[in-house]
C-alpha cells in the first residue's frame, strides 16, 4: 500500500482527491487514491499526457485545504534539461470538483499539442480499497456524449455516477478527453474540468444537490476559511513553532468539517482522511472537547446529530442498544447491502458517556443550558445504556463482545485494533471486556450527569442516585483494576474478573477522569514519563518491555497525539504541572517535523535515538483528534478552566515557548484573554 504521506489531499470535508506530486492518479484496488465523496471513489483514474509522455511535478502549492496547484513539465524527471512547454493544474475541491489546465509554451517554435487526460472510476467503496476486496458485483457503465463523459456503476437500487466536462472543444471518449492545441512562441492555453458527483436514489434524486445547494459556488471557500480562522482566538507567541501548529490545526479542522448527507444541519468534525471521513461518535466528541476553547461552534451540531441517530432498539447486526451512541455512519455501498454494519453501526463502549462528559463541558464553557434542556432525554438514555446494557457481567463495569460476528469490532474501545488489549506476556484476553478507561469515562459521566440533573434538570433525586452509583464505581474500580505490586492499573479486566496486567497509555485517561485516589496518582504519573512509556516524543500506547510492544505497533508503541493531549490535561487535573508540559513540548515539537499538522501516530522510537520523529506509513492526516490535540495542549499549558462565570488561568508554561497569549477565548463570560511566560522556577 501506498504511503500516505507520500500523497498530495485536496479536501472539503464531504469530498477529498488524493494524488501523487504532480496531480495524477493511477490507483490500484488497494490504495488510497483518487477522487472520494460519500465513502465512494469516483475517481480511480486522472492521467495527464502531453504529446504522450506523463507530467513530472516541479513544485506544488498545497498551502490551502480546499485547493492544490501543480506546476508540471512533460517528460521524466531525468530527462529534463530546459522544458519549453510547461502546465499548471489548479485543483479545487467542494461539492465537485473543478480543475484549471493552463499549457504554456516559452520556446521558439509553433508547438502542436496533443493534450490526453485519461479517466476511469472503479467506484470502489472504503472499505473494498482499505481491506482489498476482490471484483464488485455491480454493473459498470458509460455514456460519452459531445460535451461530457458520463461513467456509472449500478447494484439493485444502489447507484452512483461521476460526469466530466470541459470548457473548451475536446473530443470525448469512454477512456477519456482528447484536446488538440496549436501554440504559437509565448502562448498559452486553459480549459476548465468540471467533475460532478452524483449519489442517486432510486427516484433519481441526487443525494449531494443539498451539499451544492449550500454551496453553490466553490469561490466562497477562501472567504469561509477566513471568517473560520477569524472567529477563533488569535494566538500571539513568541514561538513561530506553536504559531505554526495552531494555524494548521484551524485549518485542517475547518477543512474536516463534514455534514452528514442524510441529515440537515451544520457540519460536525469529520474524523480523518483518507479512512474516516465521515461522523465517528467517539472520534468527533473527544475532537469537540478538545476544541471547547477555539471552536465551541463544533460542539452543538455533533450532539445534536449523534442525538438523532442514538439507539433505540436492539439490533445485533448493527450492535444497537437503546441509548447507545453510534460508533460509525457511512455511505457507501458495503454498507447500503448490509456487507458493513455502518448505517449506522454502534460498537463503540466510550461514545454513550462521552455524549453526557461534552454536554456537561460544554456548558460549563458556554452557559447554554437550552440545549443541555434540548437534550436531556438523549443525556438520560445514554447514563442509563452504561448500566443497562453495557454491563455484560453484572459486575458494575462497562464490557464490551461484539455481537456481529461477522463484520462487527473486536476491541470496541479507543484501541480498536484486533490485538490492541493483551496481557504483558502477550496472551490475549477473552471475551467480554472491560478497560480501564471506559470504567474512568462512566464515572466521569455520572459525575457531570449529577451536575446537569441538579443545576438544569430540576432533579435532585436523579443527581444524588448518579453520584451514589459514581462513588460505588470509583470503590469498585480501585478495587479491582489496581494492581499493588507494579503501582499501576490493569489495562482491563478479563471476562472472569482477571486484571489484564500490561503497562500502557490508558492510565493516564483515568487522570482526566478523575477516578484516581490522589495518593495514587504520584506512582500513575511516574509510570507515564519513565522511560517504559515516555519516549521523549510523547507516551506511547504501550510500554517498552511488553510481549506485544513495537514502536510501529498501531496501538501497540505508536505515540497518537490525541492520546497524549488527554494524558496532559489529566495530569493538570492533579497537579503534574511541569510533566503535563514536558508532553506539550514532546508532542508539539514532533509537529514541526510534519510542517506543523499532527498526524494521527508516529513511532515510538526513542527521541535520543531518532532526534525526529518517525512516520507511520498509513497514518492518517489531517485528523479532526489530532488537529484537536494542539488546542487541549495549549489549553493545559495555560491552566485554562471555566468557573462559573469567568476562565480561570493558572499557565505552566515548558521554557521552549517562552511567552504565549491567546486572546479573544469565547465563553459564558464573553470573551477573556490569557496571558503565559515561562517562570525560570518552573521545571
């Protein structure tokens, strides 16, 4: 498979392309290439050819989200000398997508051109290129018309089609557009490509004509990044580092913004290109709380969208539980014939008390209890899943076993990998399941339940029953998951009780949780920065020392920034000012090495062996948990916390950064200012 960070993304929330450096793309079944919309590729292939021979990139231009330019040059790259035609494409992506072509000719003849842009579409679903699914079952078809190529794929009432036009004379057939140019010294020529997408029900209708509705015309995007970068608080810093990576994270988290196609409403966070580019329960609340701070406009719509779609009902094949949180919702045609449980798919444990953890936060930022009173039902559900549904063993835990045995998740916590939970010698666990931090996440729920059922529900009885059932859970807990001799807490528990003994970054959860005694939390803490965990560029997700432990371990010695940005705030939560900032500057610092965008993980090496940060070929990037992560770093290093009805600021600043002001943080006080300089008493 092809590694990611050796492509160039154009992306628009809904919509993204993915080529190589000089524009094309020549995909293979299993790679992630190509034009993508509603979990479905429409294009698997964009050739350009001059005179025959393929374009060699000389530079790209890449520094807006919803945009791409090439500058390009017939030929290979060994065999350029001096190149007297050379072209620009300048790619922008929204509903559609639109590519400006402009053929230059500097030499000092007439130059007949023969301009070939070869197309294909394979319309393969996600899930087909990500697991390399074999041949579709569908019919292919094609239309060549005088002003367009129209190529469609059919199953049953599943059907979808991508129309391409020029603005200029070219000659259409089913493998592409042929252009024939004559250019005089010094003359140039353009056409405009226009590339429509249509996902069509069975009445014909195209399910993307409210997504153009709302944007009828792609000149809008540089207007809509600006007043998204505008309405957030301006940093001022004396670190270009840090400036860097919180302008790129406001820009691809614009640029992940995704509205649900089958649903009206702004957009939410989608969680990630090229995989996940849709409405992930758990990936677009942990981004949400992530972002409280500069993007609080994020947060209504998402527990608003997740609200509609929460279970209710059982249904094995999708994993639905009354007041469950979804996991997933796609779009594409594995999941329309059931082949993928993700219409939407529930089998996710973290999502239900995450809904009531962000709902709470987000009004104790903003004051809006209106909508924690919209909500209030779908908040109740999702309290009464934990205990209802969640706990599988009648133990006062929140298990998980997949009742899809097909296609549903093994592991449904964060770590969703197939062997993502195993003991320190490598043995893996049966079934069901219960790790540590969903145990931390329900107890935190009931908390903030507590808090909203007192303050905004009128229900005191309700209040004093969560926290009763909170403080049982917080006992049972530190029963059951602390693990005396080593001075941490098990990953999980196996299905008959057994602690899961492996030494990992999910401890450092349940410090953002607060379901830690504070006489515990110094050894908790000590564990995360030593040397097993703390790799100098960040906590890997598994220790060094563990049977399963490798540094491009998915989940298993990775460092993920998201994981890290909750450890720090956790560890501002006890008091760890000057460890929460060693894992700011670790994780920030690794941002540079990626021209200032967090990927979604990077290796675990060592930071005294590599002095950079190595790259997990398939990583995502831009990643809505990622972008995230700067925003709750910068909000632990400036001890920023709502209280009542002003922000509170108590900054712990690492000497890297010097002197760091966020101005203009919206709240329920309006908007306030921070102010930060690194004291030399600080470590």
């Amino acid at each position: 498979m092809r590694d990611i960070a050796d492509t160039v993304s154009c992306i628009d929330g809904n919509t993204f392309m993915v080529s190589d450096a000089s524009g094309d793309v020549e995909s293979s079944p299993a790679t992630p290439v190509g034009l993508f919309a509603a979990d479905t590729r429409f294009l698997s292939r964009w050739m350009l050819f001059v005179n025959g021979e393929c374009m060699t990139a000389l530079s790209v231009d890449d520094s807006q989200y919803y945009e791409v330019t090439f500058f390009v040059v017939p030929g290979e790259a060994v065999d350029y000398v001096q190149a007297d035609v050379s072209a620009i494409r300048r790619r922008r992506i929204g509903p559609d997508l639109t590519e400006s072509l402009t053929i230059f000719n500097y030499g000092d003849q007439d130059r007949d051109l023969d301009i070939r842009l070869e197309v294909a579409a394979d319309f393969a679903d996600i899930f087909e290129i990500k697991f390399d699914v074999g041949a579709k079952t569908g019919t292919h078809y094609t239309h060549v018309g005088p002003d367009e190529l129209r190529l469609g794929y059919r199953r049953g009432t599943y059907r979808r089609e991508v129309v391409v036009s020029a603005s200029e004379p070219a000659e259409f057939d089913p493998e592409g557009i042929r252009f024939t140019v004559r250019l005089r010294p010094g003359e140039q020529w353009s056409t405009r490509l226009q590339v429509a997408m249509l996902a069509l029900r069975p009445d014909g209708v195209d399910l993307r004509s409210a997504l153009r509705a709302q944007r009828p015309d792609d000149s809008t995007l540089p207007t809509s990044l600006r007043a998204w970068v505008a309405a957030a608080p301006t940093l001022d810093t004396e670190s270009a580092a840090l400036q860097q990576v919180y302008h790129r994270s406001l820009v691809d988290l614009a640029a992940l913004r995704f509205a649900p196609l089958s649903l009206s409403g702004a957009a939410v966070p989608a969680a990630g290109l090229p995989w996940f580019m849709t409405l992930f329960g758990r990936d677009s609340l942990l981004t949400c709380l992530q972002t409280l701070p500069v993007t609080p406009s994020l947060t209504p719509p998402t527990l608003r969208i997740l609200a509609s779609l929460q279970g209710v009902r059982t249904d094995d094949v999708l994993e639905e539980d009354p007041g469950r949180i979804l996991h997933e919702l796609r779009y594409g045609e594995s999941a329309a014939f059931e082949e993928q449980p993700h219409s939407p798919y529930y089998g996710t444990v973290d999502a239900s008390p995450l809904f009531v953890v962000l709902l709470d936060e987000y009004e104790r930022w903003s004051g809006d209890a209106a909508l924690v009173r919209e909500l209030e039902q779908e908040a109740r559900a999702a309290l009464a899943w934990i205990d209802d549904y969640a706990d599988l063993t009648s133990t006062g835990y929140v298990w998980y076993e997949r009742r899809n045995r097909a296609t549903g998740l093994e592991n449904q916590c964060w770590k969703d990998s197939w062997d993502s939970i195993s003991y320190a010698d490598g043995r893996l666990p049966g079934f069901p399941r219960a790790t540590c931090e969903t145990q931390g996440y329900a107890y935190d729920a009931k908390i903030r339940g507590a808090r909203l059922a007192r303050t905004v529900w009128g229900d005191p009885a309700y209040a004093e029953r969560l926290e009763r059932e909170a403080a049982a859970l917080y006992d049972r807990f530190n029963r059951d998951f602390w693990l005396p001799e080593r001075g941490y807490y098990a990953l999980a528990l196996d299905h008959d009780g057994t602690p899961v003994d492996s030494l990992s970054s999910n401890i450092g959860h349940l410090l953002w949780s607060g379901i830690v005694p504070p006489e515990r939390a110094p050894q908790v803490v000590e564990h995360l920065m030593g040397r097993a965990l703390f790799s100098g560029w960040g906590v890997r997700t598994l220790a060094e020392g563990q049977r399963r432990y490798n540094p491009l371990g998915y989940h298993n010695g990775t460092v993920w920034p998201f994981d890290n940005s909750f450890i720090a705030w956790g560890l501002r939560r006890y008091g760890f000012a000057s460890e929460a900032a060693r894992i700011a500057e670790s994780i920030l610092s690794a941002a540079t090495f990626f021209e200032g965008r967090l990927p979604e993980a990077f290796g675990g090496f060592d930071r005294n062996t590599t002095r950079y940060p190595v790259r997990y070929p398939t990583a995502g990037s831009p990643q809505a948990w990622s972008s995230g992560a700067s925003v709750l770093l910068l909000r632990t290093m400036l001890g920023l916390n709502p209280h009542e009805d002003h922000l509170a600021v108590d900054p712990a600043l690492p000497s890297v950064f010097g002197r760091v002001a966020l101005l203009d943080i919206p709240g329920r006080w309006g908007k306030a200012d921070a102010f930060a300089r690194h004291r030399p008493d600080q470590r």
